[in-house]
C-alpha cells in the first residue's frame, strides 16, 4: 500500500481581512504518523506543499498515484 502524507498550500485569508496562516514546516502530527508508518515498513512518502499551488499538488498526486491520502489540515 503506498501512502502519501501532506502538507497542504498556504491558506491565503488575506481575502477576508485576516492574515495568512504562519507554518512553513510539516506539522509534528504528520512527522510521527510516517515515522510510526516506515518503522513498520509501510510504503510512505511525506510531502510539504506549504509554498506552492495546488497545481503542484495535483501533478504530485497524479504522479505517485497513491491508495492513501493523508492531508494535514
């Protein structure tokens, strides 16, 4: 089973008066979770989108045509 763990795009709320949320990294939730999943040998990638587009997102996501998505949200 191939899994993949993400970190999405920034939320960009500057639309609706309020400031972009601030967490340029993984968040430690997701860093346990694949760590949990490669100690017991699962087929696991983690991915940090957090600087680009969802385009980006989508072409990753066709790419590694996974059975497992985890999104950090």
């Amino acid at each position: 089973m191939k899994i993949l763990l993400l970190n999405p795009p920034i939320i960009d709320l500057s639309q609706y008066g309020k400031a972009p949320l601030i967490s340029p990294c993984p968040g430690t939730g997701l860093s346990y979770l694949y760590s949990y999943l490669i100690k017991y040998n699962y087929n696991c990638k983690i991915f940090d989108f957090y600087f680009d587009s969802w385009d980006t997102v989508k072409e990753v996501l066709i790419k590694e045509n996974a059975e497992l998505l985890e999104l950090l949200v």
